[in-house]
C-alpha cells in the first residue's frame, strides 16, 4: 500500500517545485516532453489519458510499483509455505500432517546370486599344449566373452565363452523420505551406469486442510507448489462426475472391439492407450475436495473392457503411481507426464504386445532443470520463488542408430502433426501412433525399437492415412481429459483400412 500510494502524496510536493521534477526525470534517464490532458479528450479516452498524465508526473511511480510486484512475490512464497498453514490450522485444526503412503512400496526382488551365473563353457576343447589362441574378447559387466583356440595339430577351431562379470555398484544419491519424494538410495555401475534401488521409505502424505487456489479459472495451485490444469473438465474426472453408463461402457467397447478384429484380418495389433490426467497420479498433493472416488471413469472402462472384450485396452494409472517412487512421472509445473511416464506407458504397450520390456530402475539416467512449465503461462503465474522442477533423460538402447526422421518432436519448443523415423532395430515391423501432446515423450523410445515408426496428431489422422494402411501396429493414444475424442480416431481408421 504505502508503495503505491506515495507517489500521490509526492505528487502535492512536485507540483509545487517543478524544477525538483526535472531532477527526478534526469535522474532516471527520460529526455521527453511530459504527457499534457487532451483539451476535447472524449469520456471513452479519459481514463486512457489520466493515466498517462499521471504516471509522467508522479515520480518514479513505475518504479514503485515494478517494486510492488517484486515484493509481493518474495512473500507469495513465504506465505504459502509459513503464514497460511498456521492460519489453517489455527481455523481447521492440524489435520492428520505426517501419515505415511505405504502402499506403493515394492515387493523385495529376489536377485540371483552371483555364484548362479553361468559357468564357462568349453567346446571340444582339446589339451593345453596344441592350442594357440587366436581371438578373444574379454567379458564385461553387459555381455560375455569369450576365447577363440586353434589347435596346432588339427587346424580346428574352439571357442571358450568367458561369463559376464559382476556389476561394480557404488551409492550415487541418497533421498530421505519427505513430502516429495520417497526415501530411497540409489546406486549406480561404475562400468555400465546400470542403477538399482534400495531401502525404500514411504513418501509423507499431507493429510490437513489446504484450499484450492485459483489462477485465471484454468490452475489451481495444489501442495507443495504443484500446478493442475482445471481446464477441459478436468476436475470432473478427478472428483468422478462423469462416469460411464452400461450403455456408454458398451458403446465405447463395441467400438474398440470392431477395429480390432479389422485389425486382426488383416494381420495388425492395435493398441488403444488413455493417458491418466496429473490429478489421478499426484492425488497426494490435490487440494482438499470430499468424496473423491478411487476409481474413475476410465478405471471402470478398463474393468469393463477386460471382461467383454479382447481388445487391448491401457489406463497404467497404477504403473504410473508405482514408478514415481524411482522419479517423477509427471512435470510439476506443467500438464504433461516428463520422460519417465512416457517411458512407463510405452512398456505397457509393449507388454500388450508381448514384445520385450525393459526395467525402468536398471537405465541409465541422469536430470535436468530443463523442464516443459505451460502452467505458469496458462495460470499467469509468476515463477519466480517455486522450487526447480527436473527433467529426467533415459539412456535407452544407445547402441541403435536413428537413420533418418522427418518432422521435430520438443514438447517444450514445439512439435510437428507428423513425425516419421527409420532406425537400424532388428525388429521390422512398422508402427504408427495416433495420439495428443502426449504421444511425443514416447517417440524417443519407440523409434529405437521398430524399424519404422510414425507419429501422428490424432486429429491428423489423414496425414498418415498410408502409413496405416502398411503398418503393423497401430496405437491410439489420448490424454483422459480428451478420451471422447478416441471416437473419432477409431471411426477414422477403420474407414481408411476398410477401403
């Protein structure tokens, strides 16, 4: 207040010393002649104009408020995290503050023992006096090696296979247990960068009183400084306002069912992949709301689907909540799951597809605060003052090469409607993806494991129309907010394979 309003009160001062203005005004760098009031200024134009003649002649009047701003952000902050808690609490009670999350622990692994690997295998190998080695590659903690004999006498060739070494781990980071994260050490190969986990601990729940904060009707700000999207109904699937009748369930799976068997004739997979909104995977720091249902509409799809149809259906909303005990699966500050929860979609698709996965704990990967933020835009939200968010890049299958690829994917810089790659994979097979913003944290990982894959806008489908006619899997993808418009995206494949 007091920085707002001082400029008026100065303002008396100024005008009875004009000249003491004129310092002011060099002080601060202007050399322009001062805004005067229009004689014949119109009523629409007044206030346009007042404030202009204002602003010239109450000093450092921009300043101030520019200092307003930034004061009222250093405490935005502070508040949140300090003065509104204790005034919650003080109005509310504490709440239930430091209950744990117990569910989501992993099941301990039984690891093979070391002494269980493979012993060396020797093939007619004869005495050691006739034998000159000609080749050997030695073992490593990836891959074995092995040894390639000559014997003297003979000319014949043998071969020793050397087993795969021991992992030499080490402790990269150790995370205490805290509102954000669970508590967890983390411990990486020094050859190969190979991670596992252990020593799990239970993230701390907030359970007290905390209201929503709206941000221009399209964010609300959750705990812990998390950002949600509200708009596109977004809430009424949290809170589970929107479910699915019988008829609609049945709908929806007849649906699924139909291109699946187009599919099937001529010899296609097709995987139908809705993408949990942020909401369902970080309920943990959600504003206080009642009856908020454990299963949602498409929790009961899935349920639906896996008992009247063969159709491959994925909602991995417990996938998803599962991993984000090694990392976050979705970005803070923005809308989208990061890398990880791409990652962790992508291996359920192959799981449907019986292909083979890979564990999410045993990659190589390292962060950045390099991260995708919509949110703060969308919210007009001042970013000064929230905590880094990170950005987690995967070390997958770096031994495949991209051989070419058409069309950008960066869903913080932008991204093209049709995306096209061919790569040196072994497996031949043809992919197209039909999906939303979603679709390319996935690109990074499919396109090392088809020979072809393609990448398209859902509602682009026509750009891709040959490609599917030629693939071999088809995957439509959709954020749940938008699963409706799957609809269309099935109708519009069925048409171009029918013709």
């Amino acid at each position: 207040m007091i920085v707002l309003i001082a400029p008026t009160y100065l303002w008396r001062e100024v005008e009875k010393n004009p000249k003491k203005y004129e310092v002011f005004t060099k002080e601060i760098g202007e050399n322009r002649a001062l805004k005067e009031m229009s004689e014949d200024v119109t009523i629409k134009d007044y206030s346009k104009e007042y404030e202009e003649y204002y602003s010239d002649r109450a000093p450092f009047r921009n300043y101030l408020i520019s200092l307003n701003q930034r004061i009222n952000t250093g405490l935005e902050i502070p508040y949140k995290n300090a003065i509104q808690p204790a005034l919650l609490k003080a109005f509310y009670g504490a709440g239930k503050n430091e209950s744990k999350m117990e569910v989501y622990l992993p099941e301990e692994k039984e690891e093979k023992k070391e002494e269980e690997k493979k012993e060396e295998v020797i093939e007619n190998k004869p005495s050691e006096a006739t034998l000159t080695e000609k080749e050997r590659k030695e073992p490593t903690c990836k891959e074995e090696g092995y040894v390639v004999y000559v014997n003297e006498e003979t000319g014949e060739e043998t071969k020793e296979v050397l087993p795969q070494i021991n992992h030499e781990f080490e402790l990269v980071e150790e995370i205490a247990a805290s509102y954000t994260s669970y508590g967890k050490k983390i411990y990486e190969c020094k050859t190969c960068h190979k991670r596992k986990f252990e020593d799990f601990e239970a993230k701390l729940v907030d359970e007290s009183y905390f209201p929503a904060i709206n941000h221009d009707g399209m964010v609300i700000e959750g705990r812990n400084n998390w950002l949600f999207f509200t708009g596109d109904n977004t809430l009424g699937y949290y809170l589970g306002t929107n479910l699915y009748n019988e008829e609609m369930l049945q709908q929806k799976t007849d649906q699924m069912q139909r291109l699946k068997e187009v599919c099937k004739q001529q010899g296609k997979e097709v995987v139908f992949l809705v993408a949990p909104n942020k909401e369902e995977i970080y309920s943990e720091y959600m504003p206080s709301y009642d009856n908020v249902p454990e299963m949602t509409r498409n929790d009961y799809l899935a349920e639906y689907m896996g008992r009247h149809s063969s159709a491959k259906f994925l909602f991995p909303k417990e996938e998803l909540k599962k991993a984000k005990m090694y990392y976050d699966t979705y970005y803070a500050y923005d809308t989208h799951w990061n890398n990880i929860g791409a990652f962790v979609a992508t291996m359920q698709i192959y799981e449907k597809l019986g292909m083979e996965t890979t564990d999410l704990e045993s990659l190589p990967v390292t962060k950045s605060v390099d991260v995708a933020a919509g949110l703060f835009g969308t919210g007009s939200i001042n970013s000064a003052g929230y905590p880094d968010d990170y950005e987690y890049y995967i070390d997958y299958k770096p031994e495949i090469t991209i051989l070419s690829e058409q069309g950008t994917y960066d869903i913080k810089g932008g991204y093209d409607n049709y995306q096209k790659n061919e790569s040196s994979s072994e497996n031949f097979s043809k992919i197209v993806v039909l999906g939303d913003s979603f679709r390319i944290g996935m690109i990074p990982i499919i396109r090392k494991d088809f020979k072809e894959s393609v990448f398209v806008q859902r509602q682009d489908a026509e750009l891709a129309k040959e490609d599917i006619k030629n693939a071999n899997v088809i995957v439509i993808e959709t954020v749940e907010r938008f699963d409706y418009q799957m609809d269309a995206a099935i109708d519009a494949v069925i048409s171009y394979l029918e013709e």
